[in-house]
C-alpha cells in the first residue's frame, strides 16, 4: 500500500487533482462523505486522506529583495512579468498588436435563380464567413426590385481577423428558405483575399462598390450577382469621436423636408443618433408608412456619407442611428429593444426604443423615451424611468443597460414640467414664468424643474449628466410660432438629453441647444454635441494548452452595505455572481443569511478565471456582477447590479507581487441606488483554476457530490451546508 507522503508527492505532479475511479476529486477542503463511504465498500486505497489536503499557493519573500519568490507548486503561480512573458501564453499577455477589422455591406442582389426550377428568389439568406468565424443576415420579407431588377439589402457585417496575411479568406453564401426550416443553396462567391482590403502596413482601404458573382454549388454556373462594399484596417489605439444627438417630439404633423438648422448637414459628426416622439402622420403616396418617410427626410438631410446602421420603432416612437462612412468598419454587435410603458403595458404611447453597439471595443447605447405627460404626473414618470432601466435588456441580457456600457445617451420627451408649488396653472404663475423666459433668466425658473429636483433626491437618472441649459423651454409652443407659448399651459424643459458612463471614461459636452424655428409641432427640438474617446484594444484570441495559464482575479475581501430587503422579515439571505464575456465561467461566492450587510472573507469567494490576456486589453475591461437573494424555490431576486473596473488591478500588480486594489461600487436596480459592494481585488497569473477544481459553483458542487434532491425543491439548510 502506498503511502500518504507517496500519493501526496503524485498529486503535485498531477496539477492538484487525483482521480479514484471516475469521479475526480479536487485536492481541497471538500469532503463528502457519501464518497467516502462508497468507496470504502470497494477498495480501500480510495478513500480520501486528510493528508493529501494541499495548499494551493505556497510563498517565501527574500529579505531585502520586494520580489516574491515563487515556489513549486500546483497552481504554478507566477508574480514576475519578465517571467510571465517567458512562459505558456506569454506571448498573449504581452500582445500589444490591434486587431485588423474588415467590415463586408451587402447593398444589393440581382439575378437570383433557384438551381432546379430556375425561378426568382423572394427573400433570400444572406451568410458572409472570414476563415472560421460567420454571421447571418437579419430576416428579410418582401423583399422589393427597383426598375433594375435589384433587391435593396442594406446589411453589414464585421469581423475581427487574427492572421492579415495571404490565409485569411473572404466568402458570401446566398441561400433560399425552403419547407420544414432548411435551406436551399443559391450560390456563393468564396476565396476572396482579405490582405486585398488592406494597405502594406495594415491601414485601412476601402474597396468601393463593386458587383460580385455568385457561382453555383457546383461551380459551372452563374447563379447571381451581388453588390458588396467592402473596407478594413487596424485601428489607432485610442480615437477621439464626435457625436450629435438630437430629439423632437414631432406633434403628429408631418414635418418639413429641411431639417438642416436642426441636425447637422457639414458632415462634421461620425456618429448621428435622432429620436422622435409622437412621430405619426400620413405619409405621402410614394412612402408605405411615415415611419419609412422619416427615415427618408433624415437621409436626405444628412448626406451620402452617412449610413444607416439600424431603426427600431415602437408605437410613435422612432429612433435611428447613423454613421459616417469613415467609421462603419469599427462597428459590432449591434442590437435593439424596446419597452411599452403605456396602459397594461400594451400602448406603446409611452415607452422607450433603445440601440447599442460597439466602435472597435467602446460599446455606446442611445435611448430615446417618451414619460408620462401632464402636470402632477411626476411620479408616473420616475416610474417610467424605472421600468425601462430595468426592463428594457439589450446587449448582455443578464445585466441592466446602465451597467455594461461605457457610454449611455438617454433623451427624448421625458415630460418633466415646472412645479411652482402646486398643480394648477394659474394666469399669474404662468405670467411671470414667461416674462422671465423673455428676458433670458433661465435659472430663476429651472429651480422648479421637476428633473433637476428629482435627479438630486436620486429618485430618477441616477449617474446621469446633463448640461447647462441656455435656451428656452421647449413646450409648450404654439404651431407656426418661434416662442409664442399656449397661456392655458405652463412652459416647461420637456425635451433632454442626458449621459452616463462607465469609470474611467468621460465625455466631453461641445453644445446643448434648442432650434426654435421648427414651428410644425408644439414642441422644439433639441441637439446635444459631444466628444468621446474609443479604443481598439489589443486582440486576445485565446486557444487552451497543456497548462493553459490565464489571469485571474482573487479577492482578499467583500463586504455590501444597505442591500435591498427581499424577504418578509425584512432582510435577505444574499450572494454574489461574477459574470459577463471575459470570464470564462460564471462563479458564485457563498450564501449569508438574514442580513442586509454582508461580509465575505476569501474563502468564501472563488477566484475569477478571466479569458483576457494582453494587459493593455485587460487595464480597460471590467467584471459584471449580480448581487441576489437566494430563493431555493427560483432562481433568486436580484437585489443590485455593479461593474467592477480591473484597472486599479493591473495598476496595482504592476507595482509589486502582494499589490492589492481597493474598490468601491455602487449597485444599482432598477437606474436607482441599491446599496454599495467594496473591496479588495488582486491579479495572479497561474494554472486555470478550473482545471484544478471541477467544482465551479455551488449547483454543479450539488451535482457532482451527488445531492440526491438536486432538481428537486432544495432546503436553504442543505443549500448552505454544500455551499
């Protein structure tokens, strides 16, 4: 029989984890004694020894010396960069390349023929792949041919491509849907060279217009053509946009054709984003609806050199999003949502549309909204506010929208009006309110502006920021006047813009501005101009090996203050979930019961496996987080939503191996506050942990361990004891 030191010295050299029979076990504090009883019917070398319990990192400073050394371990814990870039994957941590986007719009499609019957081809499939990765086209119907016989497309894809040498390979599949879901192959056109697309030196040229054949599946005939622009290049690490947002609510009255004192036509903005509320009118004759009208006036004022990336429309409310053509090879993962805040929430009246996407790896989300109407409704609208903020999901479906974007522009008719005390609006009030309008002394009345008020009592729009207001208010204003205001309602700031972001991130506010000579409505528009920074950090392609070393995140404290009550005694029984795309699994700390105040020591959180690797990428990334309260009859109550900024970390293993950052977030639900989560928080660079413990979280622990009762209604005592 071997000895404990035997299998102890085996284990080591194992990676920390020994396997009896089929079940691994993870060489930790775990013990489950139904294993160990199982075990013992069949062989007695199979038990679990408290001597083989290992620690997984094992340190000694020298004196005199600030460097950590190291010793053999399980975990092959690393402190020192210049040994870190010598090592597995160190090449990755050290990549300071930026990735090459390649940006391939499908404008049109002629000529397509089904292969056996040799008819037209109604709504087609379009899928663009470069080398291993692919996209779809979004559903189209009824799809219409101008006099030319060309099918209008209008869809773009982007890549990011490791390799821009001579493998990276560029392909257009065009399919036909068929009966039962399945596809039929129209044609392709494969093999074209993306290093074609790119200067020598990786800078960006665009290819232009240009018709593309489609050739059958078996490659002898034309079976189509289509028209594709297509551009690409490697990005400046960090780059300065402009951006023009603007809102109107347009009255239900068709607006003018000229919109050029309000939005800009002088090409001066890389990104335009217009919303509009009560945008209902009858279209002219050449238009199926005023939705499809509006955007056709907002594309005609702009220019050629904008694009329209996306629309979305619910009820009245529209909103669109265009770039200039400079920019279009930047943009991923565009996504849209919208919310109905109306009667039953049915009437999409009121609401919000939302539209996020990323330029190059800042991501930005607009949300244009429409609130509760009317004096004395104030509270209607805080609670507008709160339904889209914790509502309305896009992007990373598990978080709110205000937690995992690193710009958030919200505007529209937000309807918050002049409270001068009470909710009637009588002649004299409203006397003096326009006489000070008259003489421009905006500030003696915007200390009754219910936003301004309720935004400082952060009970709407918190985080958010909004600039100095130098203009009149924009309602309510008689049809065909500049400033003539209706004397049966009181004139109020209806119509913002606002804007929050993520930490360590800014944006810079050029212009907030009304345009008072739009006289079709009874509201005046509003632009707001800004400058904000993007970054295109470095890749991180990540690819597993023999001892698949990674970063990861250790917390050597955890404590939340003032958490939401959940349960009916007034208090919750909360526990952390780390989440989001740079982590490679989602992790979960351990259950505190009946508090509101938390406090998790190390053990108690399991270290974070982050699938980043260049730390330049790394400096500019954060985790999500999900505070909730555990329910063992669903999946719990969310209690706050954080982001946690892994800068300070990176900042802090830059100076020393025992660096350690110190954070402080807040949570929020709902847009509003929801307490605090603080901290400390350190980088190591070791062996993926997951390897070396199997048990990820506490329901897979359940599962493994072979909790009886897994699937079925669990104990929170059970829970807690396996937790």
């Amino acid at each position: 029989m071997q000895t404990a030191q035997v299998k102890m010295q085996k284990l080591k050299e194992k990676g920390g984890k020994l396997k009896f029979g089929k079940i691994p076990l993870a060489a930790t504090n775990l013990h489950l004694p139904h294993m160990r009883k199982k075990n013992k019917t069949k062989k007695k070398t199979h038990r679990v020894l408290p001597e083989l319990q290992i620690q997984e990192q094992q340190t000694t400073t020298t004196k005199g010396n600030s460097t950590l050394q190291i010793a053999r371990s399980s975990s092959g814990l690393t402190f020192d960069p210049d040994e870190i870039a010598a090592g597995v994957n160190g090449v990755k941590v050290t990549n300071t390349k930026r990735p090459c986007r390649v940006s391939v719009s499908i404008l049109g499609a002629k000529n397509l023929k089904r292969p056996k019957t040799g008819s037209s081809v109604k709504d087609p499939v379009f899928k663009v792949r470069i080398d291993h990765a692919s996209q779809t086209s979004k559903e189209m119907r009824n799809i219409h041919k101008n006099e030319d016989g060309v099918m209008a497309v209008n869809q773009t894809f982007n890549f990011e491509v490791q390799d821009i040498k001579q493998t990276a390979t560029l392909s257009v599949y065009v399919y036909n849907k068929a009966l039962w879901g399945m596809e039929e192959s129209l044609g392709s056109c494969i093999g074209l060279n993306v290093a074609n697309f790119l200067q020598e030196n990786g800078a960006g040229r665009e290819e232009g217009t240009k018709w593309y054949d489609l050739l059958s599946k078996d490659c002898k005939a034309l079976s189509g053509k289509v028209l594709l622009h297509i551009g690409g290049g490697i990005a400046d690490p960090e780059q300065k946009i402009t951006t023009f947002v603007g809102t109107w609510n347009v009255g239900k009255t068709r607006p003018p054709m000229e919109l050029s004192s309000w939005i800009p036509t002088n090409n001066a903005y890389q990104i335009v984003a217009i919303g509009a509320q009560e945008c209902d009118y009858q279209p002219q004759k050449a238009f199926a609806d005023c939705g499809k009208e509006w955007l056709q006036v907002l594309n005609t004022n702009l220019g050629f050199r904008y694009k329209l990336i996306h629309a979305i429309s619910r009820g009245q409310m529209r909103l669109a999003i265009f770039v200039r053509d400079d920019v279009v090879r930047a943009l991923s993962e565009i996504d849209s949502g919208s919310l109905a805040t109306g009667v039953g929430h049915v009437m999409a009246n009121k609401g919000g549309v939302a539209i996020s996407f990323k330029l190059w790896d800042t991501s930005l989300c607009f949300i244009n909204c429409h609130f509760a109407a009317h004096m004395g409704h104030c509270q209607t609208r805080n609670s507008n506010y709160r339904e889209i903020a914790g509502q309305l999901r896009i992007g990373y479906p598990r978080m709110e929208i205000l937690n995992q974007f690193h710009y958030v522009f919200w505007f529209g008719d937000l309807n918050y009006r002049l409270d001068l005390g009470g909710h009637g609006e009588k002649k004299r009030p409203w006397q003096r309110v326009v006489k000070a309008i008259e003489a421009g002394r905006y500030n003696e009345i915007l200390q009754f502006d219910e936003l301004r008020r309720e935004r400082e009592a952060s009970r709407v729009l918190y985080g958010f920021k909004e600039g100095e207001i130098n203009f009149p208010p924009t309602f309510k204003v008689e049809k065909g006047a500049l400033s003539l205001y209706n004397k049966r309602r009181m004139p109020a700031w209806c119509d913002r813009i606002l804007w929050r972001t993520l930490p360590g991130h800014s944006v810079k506010l050029t212009s907030y501005v009304s345009t008072p000579t739009m006289l079709t409505s009874d509201h005046k528009p509003v632009a707001a101009t800004f400058t904000i920074t993007v970054h295109a950090l470095p890749s991180s392609f990540s690819s597993m090996d023999e001892e698949d070393k990674r970063w990861h995140i250790r917390f050597t404290s955890m404590r939340a203050k003032n958490l939401r009550a959940s349960d009916i005694n007034g208090f919750s029984d909360p526990y952390i979930c780390f989440e989001g795309e740079n982590i490679l699994r989602e992790t979960r700390s351990k259950v505190k019961v009946r508090t509101l105040n938390p406090v998790w020591n190390p053990k108690e959180l399991r270290p974070l496996v982050l699938r980043t690797f260049p730390l330049q990428r790394l400096e500019k990334e954060y985790v999500f987080l999900r505070v909730l309260d555990y329910n063992y009859t669903s999946n719990g109550d969310t209690l706050g939503y954080a982001v946690i900024p892994l800068a300070q970390a990176v900042q802090a293993f830059n100076r020393g191996p025992n660096g350690v950052a110190h954070f402080k977030v807040g949570l929020l639900h709902h847009g509003l506050p929801a307490g605090t989560l603080e901290g400390g928080i350190q980088l190591t660079w070791e062996i993926n942990i997951l390897k070396r413990r199997p048990f990820d979280n506490n329901e897979s622990m359940m599962r493994k361990s072979g909790f009886k009762n897994f699937g079925r209604i669990l104990t929170k005592r059970n829970f807690l004891r396996h937790s």
